[in-house]
C-alpha cells in the first residue's frame, strides 16, 4: 500500500478531550503543590504538622505526579493510533451514512477537528459515526 499523505496538526477530538483533562489534572497538581508548600511555611514550630499527615500529603502528592504522567502517554497513544487509522485508510472507499458523499480515500488529515478524508473526485468526509470504509 502506498501512502499518498497523512498530516496530523493536532490530536483528534477525542484527544483534545483527554488533553483538557490532562490540563485541568495539571492545574489541579499546581495547586496541591501551592498548598503544601504554604502549609509547610506556615506551619507553628510549637505543634508541627503530624509526621503521618506529612507522609500522607506527600503520597498524593506522587499519585497526582503518576496520574499527569499516565495522561500525558495515554494522549500520545491515541495520537498515534488516530494516525495509523488514517494511513490504513488511504486507498479504500469511504461512503458517507446517507450516502450523498462516496470516493477514494486519497489523503487523510487529523485535526483537533476530528478526522477528515480528502477524495479523489476532491470532496472531503469527516470520518465519523455511520461512515463505511471498504
């Protein structure tokens, strides 16, 4: 199979969904991070912060850190798999669901937008629900 183009500028929709997750889950950790270190500056040296609070502040302090973490790869994966899914499509036809719009796949490009077909008779077709690629 030869791959005429596929271009991606941005992850799919459902990409930007996880990465406005990732983001919130990012601001979230900011502010955890802003509150423990005030309460550590602002604790009473005459009654110090409980050394199993401490310790437990600071394990979910780790659990936010992996779950950024884990967000950020999963987005990566969808942004490739979203990919591989276009370049395999590439020389098939797609058929809209009402089937108003049909042609050969000739490239494909992945927006934040979604996933768009461009045809050889040079329509284009959001690739989506109801759409049927043979």
């Amino acid at each position: 199979m030869t791959v005429s183009s596929v271009t991606s500028t941005t992850p799919a929709a459902t990409i930007s969904s996880a990465t406005s997750a990732a983001q919130s889950a990012t601001i979230n950790y900011n502010e955890f991070l802003q509150l423990l270190i005030t309460e550590l500056h602002n604790q009473d040296p005459t009654n110090p912060l409980d050394p199993t609070q401490q310790v437990s502040q600071l394990a979910s302090f780790s659990a936010v850190e992996q779950q950024v973490q884990t967000n950020a790869t999963l987005t990566s994966l969808l942004n490739n798999s979203y990919i591989s899914q276009a370049e395999a499509a590439i020389g098939k036809t797609a058929t809209s669901s009402d089937g108003s719009v049909s042609g050969t796949i000739s490239s494909v490009s992945v927006t934040a937008s979604g996933v768009t077909a461009n045809l050889s008779n040079g329509a284009t077709l959001a690739l989506g629900p109801g759409v049927t690629i043979s």
